[in-house]
C-alpha cells in the first residue's frame, strides 16, 4: 500500500476504501441502459449473468477469507512475540537481584535504560519501517554480565541464568526484528483489488432489476468487499504503520517487572523497597549514574 495511505488511521482506511468501494460500484449503475441495448431483451442473459457472478464471487470469496485469515495468524504472532520479549527482559532484570549489590544495581539501571529506549526511541522509529539496532545500550548489559567475576558459586550460578536469559531475549529481539518488513506481498494486493473491480462490475450486466433492487445488491456488494479489504490492511506488517501493534506489553514490563511508575506518581513501593523512575530500589545512585559508568570497572562508592 502506499506509504500515505499506511499513515492514515484505521477509521480513516475503512471511510476511503469502503466509500470509494461503494462509489464505483453505484457509478456503474449509470450505464444500465447502455446495457440493456447491448444484450437487447434475451430471456437467458441474467442466468449467465449470475453463473458469472457466482463462479467469480465464489473464487474471490476464497481468496479474500485465506488471506484474511492468514494476515489475523501471522499479528497474532507477532502480538506473542512482542509480549514474549518484553517478558524474557523482565526477567533478565529480576534475574540481577542475586548478583551483590553494587552490581545489581549497575545492571539493573542498564536494563531499564535500554527498556526506556525501546518504549521513547526504537518503536516509534519501527513504526515508520526501520530496524533500529541499539548496540550500544544492549552490550553494556552484556558486558556486565559476562565480565563479572563470581566470588562463590551463588554468584557463578546468578550469572550463568542470568546470561541464559539475556541470550533468550537478544534471540527474541532478532525475531521480533525480522517481523518489521515482513506483509503481503504487492501482487496479492493486485490481485485482490483487481478481483474487487471484476466481481463489482459483474453485476452491472443486470437487466430487467429494478433500479432500487440494483442499486441494494451492487452498494451492499461493494461495501462488503470494502469492509473485508480494509481488514486485511490494518492486520498486514504489525510492527508498522498506524496500525501496528503497541507498546502495552513493554509498559507492563517498564512498570511492573522494574518499577518504573507511571506519568504522575514519584515512587512505587515494591518488595525490594521504594523504586522511582531514577533510582532503582536499594541503590543510592540514580539510573543515569550507573549507566554513565557503563565501561568501568569500579563503580562510585
């Protein structure tokens, strides 16, 4: 679809395809006496009429169902996904509550910054059909972790799961990447819309109907076709456009599995104690502070 029209709200799709729908199948009505006089008065021209509509309906009926089916398959997926990813960093977050306290802290404030990120920055950017690669904040946490050296086996055990289940995540997010250009390919809207205009101006060989009668079969015809085409859009490429999937899964994430409160409230208080949006529970520098001393091994006392 064109890239202004992917831009437009969903109500704003159904008005312009569906009322478009409807006028170009009302216009063809105007030529109901042009095709009067080219079929004349055979008795039998409706019946053939009607095979052609009932042959071709049948087929893009078909058509229209599978892909529509298939496009609701694929967002759900793609929903899964989402929310399975912005899990696995919840637990990536939850998992730093055994490293000590210094260290947690570090990691804890890197995840949230790099979840803030993904909320402020990468999406909204994903929205508009680029793959935004945020290394940076995304190594960071990695570097903590992999080059923490454990004191005991506790600490050796919380890194080994803590790794396992920042490893999961980046396999997601790669995933969830590869989602972004993946939709319908152009010739299949081709062939959709085409079968649109074909199956509409069948029923304009009509004769002999009233108009009343016509102009109900060919508008309701055309509406349905509208409705059903406009579905297809809005659940096609669901990490794109003005229809894509939102950020509810990783709000979930920011607010409850790391704290973050919402717009308006200063501080939640959670089993590890009170957290606010700059400091994460139990720590006495500010998340910018530990993300700040991101590359270094001794962190401020």
């Amino acid at each position: 679809m064109p890239g202004w029209f992917s831009h437009l709200t969903l109500w704003l799709q159904a008005v312009f395809l569906v009322g478009g729908f409807v006028v170009f199948g009302l216009s063809g009505l105007f030529a109901r006496s042009r095709v009067r006089q080219w079929f004349g008065e055979d008795p039998e021209h409706n019946e053939r009429v009607k095979f052609l509509v009932e042959v071709v309906g049948a087929f893009y009926a078909l058509l229209v169902g599978l892909v529509a089916v298939g496009a609701y398959e694929h967002h759900v997926e793609v929903k899964k996904l989402v929310n399975e990813e912005a899990s696995q960093l919840t637990t990536v977050y939850r998992a730093g509550q055994a490293f000590p306290n210094s260290r947690r802290c570090r990691l804890q404030s890197q995840v949230r910054n790099y979840a803030e990120n993904v909320i402020h920055e990468v999406w909204p950017r994903q929205q508009r059909g680029e793959i935004v690669e945020d290394q940076g904040r995304l190594d960071a946490v990695f570097e903590s972790l992999m080059f923490y050296e454990p004191r005991n086996e506790q600490e050796s055990n919380a890194q080994s799961v803590t790794l396992q289940a920042f490893n999961e995540y980046n396999n997601l997010r790669r995933e969830r990447q590869g989602e972004v250009s993946i939709g319908l390919l152009p010739v299949l809207y081709l062939v959709l819309f085409g079968g649109a205009v074909v199956t509409i101006a069948a029923t304009w060989a009509l004769v002999g109907v009233r108009f009343i009668d016509h102009v109900a079969l060919t508008g309701l015809l055309s509406l349905f076709i509208g409705l059903f085409i406009t579905l297809i859009i809005a659940l096609d490429h669901p990490l794109q456009d003005s229809n894509a999937i939102g950020l509810s899964h990783w709000k979930v994430a920011l607010n409850q599995g790391m704290g973050v409160p919402d717009r308006g409230e200063g501080y939640v208080t959670t089993y590890f104690g009170v957290s606010s949006a700059e400091r994460v529970p139990g720590c006495l520098l500010n998340v910018h502070d530990y993300v700040s001393f991101a590359g270094s091994d001794r962190l401020p006392q």
